[in-house]
C-alpha cells in the first residue's frame, strides 16, 4: 500500500516500499544508483529539512516511521555546511552496542558539485566509508540507509573533518572529536589541499570540481589539450592509481583498465562517458578479491567521483502510471498470495520504476511476464487479467517511445515536396494515393503506424511506375526506403 511521505521528504511524494522479500542483487545495485539520483534531483527540498550532523557522532536508528525512497529503501538525512578544500571522511557503521540490528549501512554524500556512494568498505565489512575533500563552500547532505530495504536497525554516523593549509601558515588541522574516527583519518599532509606541487596521494576521493590546479610545468604543455570532458589532473590521477595495481593484478586485467583510463580520457560527452564509469566500477569491483583495500579503495572512490559529471538519469515517461496500476495489484494480492510467491512480481515492478533506457523497460517487461506466467497456476483468471493488462501497456510503451518520431518529421517536408512534383503530372486521383499515405505518416505514433504508412506510400508508387519517367520517383523511393530502414531499427 503506498504511503505518504512525511517530514523531510514530504514535497517528494515518494512510493512506500512493496516487499518483505529481497529482489535480485544486480536489481538491488541498479535500484541504489537510482536512488542517489532522486537524492540528487531533490537535494534542495532535503537539505533544508535535514537534521544537523553533530561533529561528535550520531547514533540513529533506521525503521519503517522513517521517510521512504521509490525503492523501498528508508533514509534519516543529515546536513553540515563545508568548506572549500576541507578533508571529510563519514563513516557509518552497524551499532555494534545494539543487539539485533540488520542494517546493512550505505553512505551517501551530496553536495551542489559531487554526488558520492559507498556500500561496503571492503569485502569482509559491510560498513560505509567516504573520504572526500570538498569542492566548494555550501551545505551538503549525508544520507544512511539500507542496501536491503528490510534489513533496518541501530547505526552510528561520524564526521572527521581536516582543514585545508593556510596560504601563510603551515597546515593546520581540526578534527572530529569521535576517537574512532581519528584513527582512520589520514595525517594533514596527505588529506589537505597542497600549496606547492607534492607527490598525489590516493588515499582520499576528489570530486571532479574540487581538483587542485597542477603545479607550474617544468616543460611546455602540450599544443592539445586531451579532446574530453574529464579534467587532465583527474585523469591522471585515475591513470596513476590504475599503475599502482601493476603487482597485484595481472597483465591482461590491467591492460583492460588501462584501456578504460583512455576511453575515459577520450569521452567527449557525457552519453559517451558513462558507459565507461560503469565498466570501471564493475572491473574494480571485481578485484575485491585480490587487491588490498588500502589500494583499492582510493580508485573506487576516484571513480565514484567520475559520477558526478555525470547528470542523473530520469524515468521514462509513462511509466509512472504502469508502476502505481501494479502497485495497487500487489496490494490486492498480498492479501491472497504468500510473501515469496511474489518476489519475481517485486522485483518487475522495481526495474519497471526505474528504467531509464528502452532497454531497462524491455528488461522490466520481461521480468513482468515471467512472474505473471509463474502466478498462473495459483491464481484466478480474475486476478490475472489486470497484471496481463499492465503487461500489454507496458508492451504498448516501450513500442510508442522506440518510434523515431523526430527521424519521420524530418522525412515529412521532403515527402511533401516530392507529391507537389508528381502533382504536376498526374491526375488528381492518382495524387490522392500519395496524400493519403502522406497523412497517415503525418499522424503515425508508434511502430504499427509507421509501418502502415509505409506500406501505404509502397503501394500509392507501386501504381505510378508505369506511369511516369523513372526520374520522378527517385525521391519519394528514397524516402520509402529510408522509412522502412526507420521501422527495422526502431523495432
């Protein structure tokens, strides 16, 4: 049943969450992301409502009176204001004080220039970490929740934070009092901001925003400066991490990374970049397992970082509609259908409300029809009916945004103007053919209606071939063509 979203997240309007049981990992990992991007479009509403971050530490308890995200999952936010350079590291931890906590602690951070994510420090803990120095002056926003959206409890947030040298000064440094913090922070003239060229430290993640100007080049810099949109210093600050793995991970690993480095460092859009990061994250997620987490943790936070020249990606319209129909059937049917039974039918309705791509819709679709195909034999054709129903829009969705409709408006004018030609030269009832497959392309919406325009326009030229010189046909041919390729490739 959905909820309504009091306090902080009030102006959201967020759904509740839906399932007592926990979909598949990938989807739980894809629905987070998704998740930090709402965070992140609605940073402005939830900082001013947030609860200050006390520099002593906070201990909170995450439970289902708490406000609720899309997902399921339930947050407590915080706020601190920060300043230009300062060195921040958070940690949330599971209350190890109270016993029977679940909470499986994810940490994240937003400010005006960084979006930030952590899950698990390392393999062998599940806590949060983030160590980040920060881009600008202003208000940011800390975030505790759940990886599992059933999995709440007692948990205990801290703050250090490290200030940044004074241009006449030697670096001095203020930290939290919370002595656990202490010991994880790394010493001032690793963390703070250099004012004259010193060796690059990984042991903290930089946002893009935030990095240091290079020292003055003791060689003339290049005539070119690299043609895409990540900044030099981060590059190579991400390529100097990538080579610090060379004795521990092997040759063809490292290789693959290295080629990443350079992808990265030739995206020139943001379309172009984020494919890399997520092949980045998932290829140093993948050395968990052989890389020592001092090493490790500094480049999955560098690119963590990558992320926030990224914008965040929005939902489908549409879609909304279709999730808040299942949502209501879900609910009908939690009454009469025991919790497991519906864990496929959870987790189709999570990807369907977070899809971002055709691809993510087409995935969510499926997933939707094989959790109805699982229901069939314990439920009634009654109870069916609406989720085929929900099934067939969805269908109906996906086939309506795949129609290339700026594609066929281009192809309008020119269509037009070749019937005006052939107008000149035929007879009024053979003109009609043409404008009646023009029209029918005019007003076409989806697949179908392309594909029938299509065919109508083949069969109007079909007539004409013996009719006039083959000069006259060049064009509108061209466009049948082009019309059809249209329909392949969207379909």
């Amino acid at each position: 049943m959905r909820k309504q979203v009091c306090g902080l997240l009030a102006a959201l309007a967020l759904a509740t969450a839906y399932a007592q049981t926990s979909p598949t990992l990938n989807v739980l990992q894809a629905s987070l992301e998704q998740d930090r991007s709402t965070l992140v479009a609605n940073f402005a509403v939830i900082v001013e409502r947030a609860a200050p971050l006390d520099l002593n530490g906070i201990s909170g308890t995450l439970d289902t009176s708490d406000p609720v995200l899309a997902s399921g999952r339930h947050i407590d936010a915080y706020r601190f204001d920060g300043r230009a350079g300062q060195a921040v590291t958070l940690e949330l931890v599971k209350d190890p004080d109270t016993p029977g906590s679940q909470l499986d602690p994810v940490l994240v951070l937003i400010g005006s220039h960084l979006a930030l994510l952590s899950d698990d420090i390392d393999r062998n803990n599940v806590n949060s970490r983030l160590i980040v120095t920060l881009p600008a002056d202003g208000a940011y926003l800390v975030i505790a929740t759940s990886f599992f959206d059933d999995r709440l409890g007692a948990y205990r947030l801290t703050i250090a934070v490290q200030e940044p040298p004074s241009p006449e000064a030697p670096p001095s440094e203020s930290v939290s009092p919370a002595p656990e913090m202490l010991a994880e922070t790394p010493p001032a003239a690793e963390t703070a901001r250099p004012s004259s060229p010193a060796p690059e430290t990984p042991a903290q993640a930089m946002p893009l925003e935030a990095l240091p100007a290079s020292p003055a080049p003791e060689t003339p810099p290049p005539e070119q400066a690299p043609p895409g949109i990540v900044p030099p210093e981060f590059l190579q600050r991400l390529a100097a991490q990538v080579g610090g793995l060379d004795e521990v991970v092997a040759g063809a690993q490292l290789e693959g990374l290295e080629q990443l480095v350079e992808q990265a460092r030739l995206a020139a859009t943001p379309a172009e970049l984020a494919p890399v990061v997520s092949q980045l994250a998932t290829a140093v997620a993948g050395l968990r397992d052989i890389v020592a987490p001092r090493l490790l943790e500094p480049l999955q936070a560098t690119v963590a970082s990558l992320q926030a020249l990224l914008p965040p990606a929005l939902p489908l319209a549409g879609v909304a509609p279709l999730v808040e129909q299942l949502d209501s059937e879900l609910a009908q049917l939690a009454r009469v259908v025991a919790g497991p039974r519906l864990e496929l039918l959870h987790a189709a309705r999570t990807q369907l409300a977070q899809a971002t791509t055709l691809a993510e819709l087409a995935a969510g679709g499926t997933s939707l029809q094989d959790a109805i195909n699982q229901l069939r034999d314990l439920l009634a054709a009654r109870l069916i009916a609406p989720l085929e129903g929900i099934f067939a829009a969805v269908e109906a969705l996906e086939q309506k945004l795949s129609f290339p409709a700026e594609a066929v408006q281009a192809l309008l004018p020119r269509l037009n103007s070749a019937i005006d030609q052939l107008a000149e030269v035929l007879a009024p009832a053979r003109v009609e053919l043409l404008q009646a497959a023009l029209a029918q392309l005019q007003a076409a919406e989806d697949l179908d209606d392309l594909l029938a325009a299509s065919s109508a326009l083949s069969t109007a030229l079909e007539t004409l071939r013996d009719l006039v010189v083959p000069p006259l046909l060049v064009e509108p041919e061209a466009i049948l063509n082009e019309l059809e390729a249209l329909a392949i490739t969207s379909g």
